[in-house]
C-alpha cells in the first residue's frame, strides 16, 4: 500500500506529528520534495526533535527515502543523520541518485534575488533552495550521480563556478573558490555515497514486497510552484502529483491521499492571507498554538480556518480523507469562526483565485460556530472523538461536510498520545 500525506494550506499544518503518527504502521518513509527550507517537529515523551530534510519516519527507525524531487544541502543531511545516531537511533536512508545538490553558490544567487524582487519577494529563507530548483530545470544542476564520479563532478563544478563568478562580480560579491568547494563536497560524497540508488526501482521492489509506504510532502498546497499563491510560493511540487513526480511512482500506486488541515489558518512569509487577524485573537491562536517557524523561527501570520483554499486543495490532490490538527489551539474562545466564500467587489466567490491582486482584496464571508472551554484530555484520551465537547463536534463535522470526505484523524494536542483516531489509514 501507498498512501501519501500532504498540506492543504500554507504548510505548518502539523504533517510533522501526523507523519510520525502514521509512520508506526508504514514500513518505508518518502520524502518527495522540498529542501531544508520546511521543517517538522516531532515530539515523543518529553524529546522534541526538529528536522529540515530528514524525513519524518526517522524517530520510529523506518526505512528512509529521500527521493529526486528534493533538493538536498548535504551539510544539514549529515548533521541530521548525525543527530539520530547520536541519540541511539538506527538510519536505515536511501537518497535519489536524481536528487539535486544545494551548492554554496545557490545561497548567494539566493540573497541577491531576494534584494531585487522587492514588493514580489516571496519570504525566501535564503537556504538556496529557489536558485537550486532553477538550475535543476536550466539543466545545470549537480545530482548525486555525478558528486559520487569525481570526473564528472570536477567538471561540471568547474563550469559552473566559472558562471557563477562572473555572475557574481557584477553584483559586488566576492568569487567562490572552486577548490574549497571541490574538497568539501568531495567528503560529503564520500560520506553519502553508500546512501545513493535509484529510489524508483527500490520503490517497485518494496511495493512487491507488499511494504506499506507513506510519502510525505513538505510545505502546503498553496506553496505548490503551480498552484499556490505564485510568485509567494516555493519552488517545488507540493501537491499529491508531486509525489509520482519526485520519487519516481505511477500514479495508480497510490490508495490513499490524507489532507493535513490546520482548525485554524496561518502563513509564514508574504503574500495575501484573506483570514488574517491582527487582533487579540490572532495573538491567542499565535501565541497558544505557539506559531513560529521551525526552520527561520519567524512569528507565523494567524487567522480563522479559511475552507475556500481548503476545498481548492481538495480539488487538485483529490483527497480522500482529512487529519485535522491543533483543534485544542481553538480551546477558550468565545466564538469561532469559518471562512466559506470571500466576497470581491460586490460579488461573492467561492473558488480560490489564481490573481493575487483579486486575493489581495478578498473579504472573507465567515460562519459563526460557538466556542469551547478547554479539553479534558484524559476523558478524551479514554473516550476519543465522544469526550469532545459538542461544539467543537459541530466545528469538525461542519469541515468534513463542506470539504465532502471523512475526517480520518483529529490531533488535539503535540504529542502521539492526544490524537483521536476515526478511520484507519493503512489497512
């Protein structure tokens, strides 16, 4: 079986946690795009562990993959393999020999990008990873089939530096010395080479083997290079498609697509976010649900849960279910509150616009639900999905109905234990 998780917001939704949850009964775990600019946090006992590229089954010792759609800075890879090793754990990983290399010139060109884009400035977090992405698609990227034979690696740096260079004299920036470059990726192909296969033809083999797999994707729908909110996007396929894409899996592998959605709304970086409160109740759901980025640590942008963008994301991953998280961050509120449509100049829209000028201008036209006191988490942790109070049950119930498919998971809390289970999602 393989099911896939993705985020049908802005990212942040918590695949982190559902990830991890999901890993126990998932023999294999696909991290199919993005770089170490995402980041997920996972909480077990009283350890947290925060990862940027590693992906989210490696606290449950699973077999790690990381696929060709991910753009790899192999620095961050070692330190994060060095982390679970440090903490006794077993790395079972295999990484794309396809996947792109994050070279130190991408975090230059990333710098001198955003100081010119001005107002279209997306909130990089400068890790290289836009700049990787594009030389990936302008065909001169470095993949890990060619950092493991030193002839060819030599030879393309060679080339590329030279470019790279002149590029950078003219902006004022120092050149990059090839030989500093050479030896430091040279020993991290050495280090990582023992990782590197082809992670499609090892994907078939475990799906003969009847392995369950789950693929994971990082960021949310709405960052997706395509169909998110473009230019304010990342520079990835985060959509459902883009697992078949980045790891190397005909689509009609795939069961089961679970929708990661957030009870609320939030957003790190620019761009419009159309719930976005900038009262006392956007501080509450910042401040309970303690909304600031894993990877830059920036204060993330809050708001009601928005069901429009939610249903588009429905739309294009073709969902069959929904986790729904940090429904506890809603906890103490007088009033609740749900987009459904958004109104622009007089009319009323209920499909998510691709024009950021229209978003931009988007008022939403909410549903009211009445709030809850807070959970009493031993009675649900006995209970489950009974032991909610009956408002926050008409909240969920309400998202399931417009949405149109079954909520599958609800997670009331960080850890693994405060998670109400409805539906299997293996099996």
């Amino acid at each position: 079986m393989l099911n896939v998780i993705i985020g049908t917001q802005w990212g942040d939704e918590g695949k982190g946690k559902i990830t991890d949850f999901y890993a126990k009964k998932a023999d294999v775990v696909v991290r199919f795009q993005g770089g170490n600019n995402a980041g997920h946090t996972v909480i077990v006992g009283d350890r947290v562990y925060k990862f940027h590229i590693i992906p989210s089954g490696s606290v449950e010792e699973k077999i790690l993959v990381i696929g060709n759609g991910v753009v790899v800075d192999p620095k961050v890879l070692i330190e994060e393999i060095n982390t679970l090793k440090k903490e006794g754990k077993s790395v079972k990983l295999y990484i794309s020999e396809r996947a792109n290399l994050i070279m130190p010139y991408h975090k230059v060109e990333d710098e001198i990008h955003e100081e010119l884009k001005g107002d279209l400035k997306a909130g990089s977090t400068k890790r290289g990873i836009g700049p990787c992405y594009a030389d990936k698609i302008a065909r001169f990227g470095i993949r890990f089939v060619d950092l493991i034979d030193d002839e060819v690696f030599r030879k393309k740096l060679s080339m590329i530096l030279s470019m790279k260079n002149k590029i950078f004299k003219t902006f004022g920036r120092k050149p990059l010395d090839y030989d500093q470059i050479y030896t430091e990726y040279s020993k991290y192909g050495k280090i990582l080479g023992d990782y590197v296969t082809d992670i499609s033809l090892l994907l078939e083999k475990f799906l003969k083997e009847g392995k369950n797999i789950l693929m994971e994707g990082a960021q949310g729908t709405h960052l997706d290079i395509d169909h998110g909110i473009y230019p304010y996007t990342t520079s990835s396929h985060t959509v459902a498609g883009g697992a078949c894409i980045g790891a190397g899996v005909p689509p009609q592998r795939i069961d089961k697509i679970i929708g990661v959605v957030k009870a609320y709304t939030s957003r790190v970086g620019t761009g419009p976010v159309p719930t976005e409160l900038e009262d006392e109740v956007g501080e509450h759901l910042r401040d309970v649900g303690k909304e600031y980025g894993t990877t830059t640590g920036r204060p993330r942008r809050c708001g009601w849960l928005d069901l429009v963008m939610v249903k588009y994301a429905h739309r294009i991953n073709g969902l069959t279910g929904i986790a729904l998280t940090k429904l506890d961050v809603l906890c103490g509120l007088e009033k609740v509150k749900i987009a459904t449509a958004y109104e622009y100049d007089g009319e009323r829209i209920e499909e998510f616009p691709a024009n950021m000028k229209i978003l931009a201008k988007c008022n939403p036209v909410y549903k009211e639900f009445k709030g809850w006191k807070e959970f009493d988490k031993e009675k649900i942790k006995r209970d489950g999905y009974k032991a909610l109070p009956e408002e926050a049950k008409n909240y969920v119930e309400f998202i399931s109905k417009f949405i149109g498919v079954p909520i599958y998971l609800i997670s009331y809390g960080p850890k693994r234990s405060e998670t109400i289970v409805l539906r299997e999602f293996f099996g």
